[in-house]
C-alpha cells in the first residue's frame, strides 16, 4: 500500500479546460483533497508529512475512462478481423470463447487491463457475458483487476437467445440469483474500486422480459443498467420486424426506465430516437474505434452532445478494433464526427477529451475521471520530452490529437502506483 497522504508534482496539470504550470495533486486515503501551484501546496503544513513524489518533466491528466470492453476478446485478437459483422460473430465469437474457463477469463482480464493501464485507462467497464450460468469467470476477471490494481465495472449480462453458445445464456431465475450474489460480493460503495451492473445484451441477446428484469434489478440496486442498441444495421431491421418498432421505441414500449439506461453504440438511432434518449435522461458508451473496425455505422454524437446526453468512449472488445486506447478512442471520436459532417469545427479535442475522462465517470456514477477535490485520485502522467506532446502550449489538443502511448510513463489508480516508468507494478 502506499502512503495515506500523497502529494504528485509535475511541470504542468490539466485541470478541466486549461492547464496549471508548475502544479500538482493530494489525495489522502485515494482521494483528492488540492489541487494547486507546487508553491503553494509545499507551503501547506497540513501536506507538510504527504509522501511527495516529483515527476519532473511530465504533465498529469486524469486517468481515462473506458465505458465498454469485453476483457475476454483481448485473447481472439486477429482471429476474425475484416470479415463482415456476423461472420466476425460466428468465427471469432461463437467458436472459441466457450473454451475459456476461469483461468482463461482470468488471463484474458490481466492481458486486456494490463494493456489498458500501459496506455492510460484507469477504469473499465468490462460487459460480461460469458458467464457459464455461474459467477466464477466474473470473480475471476474482478480478481485479475485486483491484482493489477484496476478500478473495474462488472456489466454482468443477461442472455437467453438459444442461436447462442450455452456458456452465454442463463435463464431468467438464475440470471438474477446469480447477478444478485455477485453484486453482494463485489460492489464497493467506499473506493469505487469494483463496481457491479445488470446488462442485458441486447434486443437479439436478450427476451423482453430479461430486459425488464435487468431494468428492475439497476432500479432497486441503484445502478444503470447497459444494452448493446442499433449497433448494426440488421439489428435495427431484426427490431422492426419483431417488435414492429424501432430500437428505442421497442425498448421504451416495454416500460422500463430509459433514464437509467446506458445505451451501447446506438448508431442506428434517427433524430428522433436521439431526441427520446436525450429526453429520458438515458446515457451513451460510444465506440468510435469498433464501430469503424466492424463497420457498423456512424452514431451521431454531435446531435446528442448538444441535446445534453452524457456520453462515455469505449474501445470495445480486443478483437473488434483491435486496441484498448481511450487516448485513441478520443482522437477517433473527434475526427469521425468532423468528417461525417464535412465539418473540421464540429468537435473539438477539449470535448472529445471530456468525453473519455469526465463524462464516462458520470455515465458510470462513479468519481472518477476528474482532477478536483473530492474525485478518486486516478492519475496519469505523460513525459513532455516525447515530441508527441509538443509544442506544450498546445498539451491539451497535443493530448487528443497527437499523443504516442510511448509518452505514457506513469500511471496511479486511487492513489496507488500501477505503472512506473512505463511498467505495470
């Protein structure tokens, strides 16, 4: 463990949307307690006995924020790539993760949020769904964040469509038995550290009435609820043809609350559809890298930004985009948007970074994803000698635009060190 009381002092800190020059960061017991001039918190007595660590020649941000994974996917990297949506499915999906036994899963985690924290991410929501009708590979997967020192969010999946493999599904009863025990277990309300959601996959994934069961369970817990929505474009037509509606028409017509929902992908939603979810009060985990690997579509997150819905960056599963970067998930955001509105302004990289710290904290409920007193002290520090972030005027678009995962040397989840000159501790 690391000391209590812990000062970081760097050349420069990004504080919202400006940077403090010569600054740094307290947390007492993982949370942030100042942020100011390195003068003025050395000349604090109430820091005078904080562990001061000094990271000379390096800017701190906080740490991103990954608001979809599937931690099990790291391991088919490259096995289904360039294929079309449900052959990927099929040959990646369908055939090998069934396979994978608590140790696999366990594995499968230590890879995909060892690589995450290499590149910044301090939190993960990993939607789980291989479940094998029991909890073991989720514990498995939440001990393997223990271990690297991760902040984790199980989405634990509801899944009964018999087209898939039985290790995905579960029927209701047990579905909520299980979720239930795992949320007892594991859901941490003092660190945030480990974090338990109900997730029915989707439309396809899961019935009616396991949507509105997960739906009621994240009501009476008081958690969001996750559903992958209009990722594809089949997906979209399998929604009119069964339920005679569009997805989020479908989805409000079975009476569960929508403002408690986080969507996944949405990237067939209409004006219309984004105007409803904005309305309810329902969030967003927007993945602009996936979405673009599988070729699914494009979400129009300009729109709902400006409607007001709270957006988060996921990168998806390991072998749908294939990196696990919200840096780059970031950059990608940006310029999709630019491009699919033939508009260089129509999103700038203060917003995009916004999206993969601050606001996936808030899609998440959890504080995270800010540097300001009261927020988990979740740090990263990025070396100012890597041409990547130069000029430093420009640290802040540098950081969406133009940062190397090379400049990454230091990374501290609630106030411990988990990467030290570019090593997992």
């Amino acid at each position: 463990m690391s000391d209590r009381l812990r000062m970081f002092l760097a050349d420069a800190v990004v504080v919202e949307n400006r940077v403090l020059f010569d600054a740094g960061i307290v947390a007492d017991h993982g949370q942030i307690v100042a942020v100011d001039q390195r003068a003025n918190l050395l000349a604090d007595p109430r820091w005078d006995k904080a562990h001061k660590t000094a990271w000379d020649g390096h800017a701190i941000c906080a740490g991103t924020v990954n608001v979809h994974n599937h931690s099990f996917q790291s391991l088919l990297r490259g096995i289904g790539d360039d294929l079309p949506f449900l052959e990927w499915r099929d040959r990646a999906l369908y055939r090998y993760s069934p396979r994978l036994d608590a140790q696999g899963m366990e594995t499968a985690a230590l890879f995909a949020f060892g690589e995450m924290l290499l590149h910044g991410v301090t939190t993960v929501c990993d939607f789980y769904y291989l479940n094998a009708q029991g909890n073991d590979n989720a514990a498995a997967t939440l001990g393997a964040a223990r271990r690297l020192g991760m902040r984790a969010v199980l989405a634990r999946c509801f899944y009964d469509w018999d087209g898939a493999p039985a290790a995905y599904r579960e029927p209701l009863a047990l579905a909520e038995r299980n979720f239930r025990e795992l949320f007892h277990q594991f859901h941490d309300t003092k660190t945030f550290m480990s974090s338990v959601h109900p997730a029915p996959h989707s439309q396809h994934g899961a019935s009616p009435d396991l949507i509105k069961a997960g739906a009621a369970i994240a009501a009476e817990l008081g958690v969001p609820w996750h559903i992958h929505l209009a990722e594809e474009a089949y997906q979209f037509d399998q929604s009119l043809s069964r339920f005679g509606q569009r997805p989020m028409h479908a989805i409000e017509a079975l009476g569960v609350d929508v403002g408690n929902m986080i969507a996944v992908h949405a990237c067939w939603f209409d004006a219309d559809e984004r105007a409803r979810l904005a309305e309810r009060g329902g969030g967003l985990a927007y993945c602009p890298g996936s979405n673009m690997f599988l070729g699914d579509g494009i979400t129009d997150v300009v729109d709902l930004h400006a409607r007001g819905v709270t957006i988060g960056l996921g990168t998806d599963g390991g072998c749908s985009n294939n990196r696990v970067s919200v840096f780059d998930e970031m950059r990608m955001c940006a310029l999709l948007q630019k491009v699919h509105r033939t508009d260089g302004q129509a999103m700038s990289a203060e917003t995009a970074f916004a999206l993969g710290t601050e606001a996936g904290g808030r899609l998440l409920r959890l504080p995270v994803g800010r540097l300001t007193p009261g927020y988990r002290c979740d740090l990263v520090a990025v070396d100012l000698g890597d041409p990547s972030c130069w000029p430093v005027q420009a640290l802040q678009k540098n950081l969406v635009y133009a940062l190397s995962p090379r400049a990454i040397a230091h990374v501290v989840v609630d106030g411990e060190d988990v990467v030290t000159d570019r090593q997992l501790t």
